[in-house]
C-alpha cells in the first residue's frame, strides 16, 4: 500500500503546539491558537468531537467538567449548551490569572480564523456517536475550506483512522499510541497501523524506541511524530534519533532549538 507523505512541503523537523500553546492559555480554546500564532508555531494539535446538534466541537474531553467545571457531555449537548460554558475556568484557576472567558470553539471557526497559516493535527474523539459520522463531516469541513494539503486526521481508535482513509485518501491518517493500561494491550506498541493503514505513527514520547525507527529501514518508512515533549533536550533527542516532529504544550523554545539546529 502507498503511503501518504506528510507535509512534505514543510520543513524539519515539524512542531506541533498541543491543544493550541496550552502552555499560555486555555487548551483547546482560540485564544491557545493565537499563543501559536504569535509565537510561530507551524503546527497545532488540536481534538474533536461532534455535539448533538452536528457541529465539531474542538475539546479533549467527552466531558467538559474539566476545563468549564460544569458537566456537560459533549455529543449528547447542543451547541446552544456549550456556548454557555467558559473552557478558560480551569486555567484561570491553575493560573491565577484574570483572562476573559471564552466557549470552546468549533473547528470551522478555527479554520475560518487561521486557514492556512498552520498545519493541523486533528485528533478524532468520538463515544456515543455513530462510527463514520464524525469521519464525513470532518471530511467535508476540510474539503469546505480547502485544507486537505494542510491536515492530518489522527486518533488511538484504528477504526476511525480507517474510516476516515476510506473517505478521504488525499488525507495522511496517523495513529496515536502509548504504554497506558487503559489502551488493549494489542494497541500499546502500535498495533493499530495494521488495521488502519495509518500513514503516520504518533507515539508517546517514551514510546519512541530505536527498534520503532530501526524498523523503518526495512518496512515502508512511516514519519514517527512524538507527544507530548515539553523539554528542550528531549526534543533535540528525538529528532537526533530519527523522529520527523514533535508535539508540545510549550513549543517556542523547541522551536528556538530547532533553528539552532538548522544553521
């Protein structure tokens, strides 16, 4: 089978901003996006989820007591519900700050705001829904705004990784993983390429074995990009090793790095 390339018109190694620069502000919020943005960050991470009245919700959890402290589950609430929630709570407490409150955003606002100007690695989160509904119209709103070449589709469930391949081919598709007892253990050490005929392995930083990358050489090379690496030397390690990019939580000081790097 080919294999997609992923973002081959970028250079590396490729950086991700974690749920926007979490670091800075609120996960997941448009605030954390533009942190990325004024830092120049290339890429963000970022999660979905579909709510009950269709629209992707971009947010970790199902639920969104951790960051809002109210319950409110994402796929059986409408938007309506969710608008009335503030996703900056939990950072304002950690943080002690005094940053204005804001809902969790949808995906085609994100689009809408910043286009282009990242790369985008969208990981796919779904429970109740009905497996390919979440797939089709992530399909779709990148095809909406013409992001194909800037995306990739992600999610430790082989399955959707796989639905998504079968409805949009021009996507690279990668599948996340770690050494979590909450994960089958089939799915620890990568398993799930097999079923999903990923393009991309996105395994914990401590998942990133020499044996992942030595395997490389023999098998069709798949781009290995690591999270969630929030230290310098870390990073430095990874790329060292063979790792194409990492995924951060404050990544403009790996960024400084890797342009050290470069020259």
């Amino acid at each position: 089978m080919r294999h997609l390339p992923l973002f081959p018109e970028e250079p590396r190694p490729l950086l991700f901003a974690h749920r926007g620069y979490s670091a800075r502000a609120p996960e997941n919020t448009l605030s954390a996006f533009r942190e990325a943005s004024r830092a120049g960050i290339p890429g963000v991470e970022l999660d979905i989820h579909r709510c009950a009245t269709g629209e992707l919700v971009v947010a970790h959890d199902s639920d969104l007591f951790r960051v809002t402290g109210e319950h409110a589950e994402i796929e059986t609430a409408p938007l309506s519900r969710i608008r009335e929630l503030d996703a900056a709570v939990s950072f304002r407490r950690k943080t002690q700050s005094q940053i204005a409150a804001e809902p969790a955003p949808l995906l085609s606002e994100l689009f809408d705001q910043f286009g282009a100007r990242f790369y985008y690695d969208i990981e796919i989160k779904h429970y109740t829904d009905k497996p390919g509904t979440v797939e089709l119209a992530l399909s779709e709103l990148i095809g909406r705004f013409g992001l194909d070449a800037r995306c990739m589709v992600s999610s430790f469930d082989p399955f959707a990784v796989r639905r998504f391949k079968q409805l949009n081919p021009r996507i690279p598709t990668a599948i996340i993983y770690c050494d979590d007892p909450e994960l089958p253990f089939w799915l620890r050490r990568g398993g799930g390429r097999y079923i999903s005929s990923c393009d991309v392995m996105k395994p914990k930083d401590a998942s990133v074995t020499a044996r992942l990358l030595r395997r490389r050489i023999v098998a069709p090379r798949l781009p290995v990009v690591s999270w969630t690496v929030d230290s310098v030397e870390t990073a430095i390690a990874l790329v060292r090793r063979g790792t194409d990019g990492v995924i951060s939580n404050d990544p403009a000081p790996i960024l400084a790095a890797f342009r050290t790097m470069a020259e």
